[in-house]
C-alpha cells in the first residue's frame, strides 16, 4: 500500500513494485482510481485523506481484504509550503503536522495489525530537509525530523514481528512539489531555484531514482537495513560552502 501514489514519487514507486511483481494499492486523496487505471496489474486505487482516521482504517481495509494482505506500506503522502517560519500560518504549520507527520502516524497505526501477521517492509518517506534544517522550509524539515524519529520506533518495536522500517530522504526531486516550491522560493527570495538546485545538489532527482531506492528496501536484499534514513541527494548534504 503506497500513499500520495497517483503522483510524482509516489506514482514512481506503484510503478516500479509492480514492474517487481508486487499488487498495490495506491491511496491518494486525489486521482487514485486514475492512475490504478494506467498502471494496471491489478493495481487497486482508493480514495484516502492521511489526516483522517475514518478514512485510514476504511482504505487499510480494503487494501488488505482486495490484496488478500498487507506485506509491504509506503508513507509516502505529503506536503510541503515554503515560508520563513515566523511567517508561516497557523493553518499552514497544522496541514504540515496533520499530513506529514500525523499521516505517517495513523497510516502506519492501522496498517500493524496486517503487517506484523506475516512479515513485511514499511518505507517511510522523509526529506533530506529531515535531517538538516532548511530555510523556508522550517516546518516542513521538523515534520521530517519526526517522521525519521518515527521510523526508528517502528523499527524497535517491529522487529520480533520480522518487520523492518527504513525512511528515504530524498533530495531535491522534480515532481510537482518542487515545481510549485520553484514559484514560491522565486517570489520569496527573488532568486532562481533552479540555479540554487544546481548549486546545492547539481540537478534535480528524478521519480524513478527514489523508486529503485524504494524497491529495494522493500525487499528481502535489504533484510540487515532496519532503521536507517538513506539520504539520496548527489552528496548534497556534504555542500558546506
Ligand atoms: N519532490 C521533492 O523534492 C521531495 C524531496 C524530499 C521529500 N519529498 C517527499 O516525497 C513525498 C512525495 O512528494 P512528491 O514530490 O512526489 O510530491 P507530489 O505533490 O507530486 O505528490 C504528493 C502526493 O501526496 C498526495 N497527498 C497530499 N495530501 C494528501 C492527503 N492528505 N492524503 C493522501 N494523499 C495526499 C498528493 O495527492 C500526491 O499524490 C512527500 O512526502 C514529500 O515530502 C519530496
């Protein structure tokens, strides 16, 4: 099961699961049906908001019911908003929290009972802003911390299941969150995001590169990996001038 799967990273990782020869469900608060449709494979599509817990146990459900099981969770539903963080809303600041951090939370919550029943992956998708802040994305870098903090709980407390949690975090990708982050960071500061993200990192990641990453912590090649946060970034991280 894959949230925010109808799109960008998401989609990529649906995608190549399948290639793998995985059944996903992709839980999406919007397109979800859609891009079921065009990925095929038996590839369920259901319409789910992370923040809500009626619809979380409802789309954990079905997924489980309709794949006959759940072995593998993908956290992957998020937002972003760019904004120095004196400045940011208090709406802005809670959907960040609610969707990000608390969705990652009340997925994970009612996917356990189908997991730990016969031993699985969670991939939990974190940001690079997760593990160093980030100007203008302040708020969004501490849901990602968490999110990381997270992982490393399930981690601990699924292992006698046979259940292993990793978190990817990733660079700069170019999907829709980055396009629309590119306005925001060109209206805010006046400079160009792409000559920052070609200063930082050297180019923009693309969906697949998360996907392979995503594959295989999900599989049993990664059987060692509990735990971790991968960053995969370039070496931006290593930027210190
Ligand atoms: N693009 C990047 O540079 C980048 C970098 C680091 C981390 N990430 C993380 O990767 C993940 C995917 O982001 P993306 O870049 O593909 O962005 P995206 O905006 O293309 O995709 C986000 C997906 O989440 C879904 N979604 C949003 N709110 C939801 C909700 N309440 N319930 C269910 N689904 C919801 C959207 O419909 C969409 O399908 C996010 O967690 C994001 O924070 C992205």
């Amino acid at each position: 099961m894959i949230t925010g799967g109808h799109r960008g990273i998401g989609r990529a990782i649906a995608e190549a699961f399948t290639a793998a020869g995985a059944r996903v469900a992709i839980a999406d608060i919007e397109g979800a049906d859609t891009a079921a449709g065009e990925i095929g494979r038996g590839t369920i599509g259901i319409s789910c908001d992370v923040r809500s817990s009626t619809s979380v146990a409802a789309a954990v459900a079905r997924a489980t019911t309709e794949l006959g099981g759940l072995d593998i969770l993908v956290n992957n539903a998020g937002i972003a908003v760019l904004s120095p963080l004196h400045e940011l809303s208090e709406e802005d600041f809670d959907s960040l929290v609610s969707v990000n951090l608390r969705g990652t939370w009340l997925v994970y919550k009612h996917a356990v009972p189908a997991l730990i029943n016969g031993g699985g992956a969670i991939v939990n998708i974190a940001s690079l802003a997760g593990m160093a802040a980030f100007p203008l994305l302040g708020a969004y870098s501490g849901t990602k911390g968490g999110i990381v903090r997270l992982t490393e709980a399930m981690a601990l407390e699924l292992r006698e299941y046979g259940v292993r949690a990793n978190a990817i975090c990733p660079g700069f990708i170019d999907t829709n969150m980055v396009q629309g982050s590119s306005d925001a960071f060109a209206t805010i500061t006046g400079g160009s995001f792409e000559q920052m993200v070609t200063a930082v990192q050297g180019r923009l990641g693309t969906p697949g590169e998360i996907a392979s990453l995503a594959t295989y912590l999900a599989s049993d090649s990664a059987s060692l990996l509990n735990g971790v946060a991968i960053i995969a970034d370039c070496g931006m991280n290593l930027h210190r001038v």
